[in-house]
C-alpha cells in the first residue's frame, strides 16, 4: 500500500510541477491543483497507513498503547488542506476569467504562443 501511496504522490507532483512550467495560466492552475493533491496525499499518508484502527482512545482504559490507534492530525490537516486548496482554485479561476475579459488571451506575458 505505501508503494501506490508513493507512485500516486510522486505522478501528481510531477504533473503538477510539469504544468505549473507551461505558458499558459490555465495550466498553471490545473498544475497547483495536482500539486496540491500530491501534498494532501502526501500529509495523509504521514499518519501510519493502517486499516481498521479507531482514531479514538477509550477513556475508560487504565493503559492506552497508541499504536492501536490512528493519527487523527493528518485526517484533519487533509480535509482543511482540500478546502483551502477549493477556495484558492476558485479565486485563481475568478483572475484567470477576468484577466483573459480584460486581455483576450490567457498566455502568460499577454501575446499568443507562435505554431
């Protein structure tokens, strides 16, 4: 399982860092999106890969061994990672419409690219 975890965060930070490269801000913005992925499955794969284990500890336990439980921090940072990310992609999206209203292209330095 860690391998996938690490092909799947290695592919999406590649691509990201790929696009973010590329000319044209519609690019751009869809290589901070990957990229962003990259780091949300990257912080969520720091908390122990494991199936079936509560993130909750028993009160009533005299002896807590945290090794049978799961690291709710990387869960919470994720989920607050996806909605900063949602909020950033949206206003990125808003100056991308209103720079391409404003210039009639969307390239980065205002020309298009030559064929």
């Amino acid at each position: 399982m860690e391998v996938v975890y690490a092909l799947a965060t290695g592919i999406l930070a590649g691509a990201g860092v790929w696009l973010l490269l590329r000319p044209r801000t519609f690019q751009v913005l869809m290589g901070l999106t990957l990229f962003s992925y990259a780091t949300n499955l990257f912080i969520f794969g720091m908390g122990r890969l494991a199936v079936h284990r509560v993130p909750m500890i028993d009160g009533g336990a005299a002896s807590v061994d945290p090794a049978l439980y799961a690291d709710p921090v990387p869960q919470a940072l994720t989920l607050t990672a996806i909605v900063i990310g949602f909020a950033t992609t949206a206003l990125f999206l808003v100056v991308l419409l209103a720079l391409r209203g404003l210039t009639g292209t969307d390239h980065v330095d205002g020309r298009e690219p030559e064929a």
